[in-house]
C-alpha cells in the first residue's frame, strides 16, 4: 500500500478538513456541495475536476442537477479517507473558485 493510501485517522480528517472549505466527513467520505451562478457554470467545474480526477486516477463520487453539484469523496481501495481524498478535494476547492462556486 502506498503513502498516499494509507487510511487517515479521525484527527487527521479532522485536520484536512480546515484547509478544506466547505468539506466535511459524511458517512465517512469527505463531502461538499457546491452551488453556481447555472449548468454551463457547474459543468465547467466538473469538466475541470474529471480531467484532474483522471489525471491523479482517483474518481469522486457526484451528483449533478442543473448548478449543484454534490461531490464525495474517499478511497475505494483502502474504504476509508486517504491522503488522496485530501489533494483532491483541495484541487476541487480550486476549480469551484475559478468556476465561481456560491
């Protein structure tokens, strides 16, 4: 098993989670929603974030209707949180900036 899938504990999700606004721990998956100004917004953002997704070969789980988008996250491998989980959702909060996340 690789560093980055190594299992996080509950205090180092804990600790992501400050750097990671709008992100919290829901049924053990990092997870945050998004909202944007319409659809052309919110596909922009998961265009960018499914070319990074693919580019790091670590795939969200998400839900899209018209501009939200739902996103969760956690390492199927391991069937925890990872410090995969924890760079994606950083580059994600990135992305929903550039996109104009409300």
């Amino acid at each position: 098993m690789s560093t980055l899938a190594r299992k996080l504990g509950d205090d180092e999700i804990a600790e992501a989670l400050k750097s990671l606004p709008g992100w919290s721990l829901k049924d053990g998956k990092l997870f945050a929603s998004y909202r944007f100004a319409d659809f052309s917004q919110a596909w922009a953002f998961m265009t960018r974030c499914a070319l990074c997704a693919e580019k790091h070969d670590h795939h969200p789980e998400w839900k899209n209707v018209y501009n939200r988008v739902e996103i969760a996250l956690w390492t199927h491998d391991c069937r925890a949180v990872t410090e995969k989980d924890v760079v994606l959702a950083g580059k994600f909060c990135e992305y929903a900036k550039v996109c104009c996340a409300g």
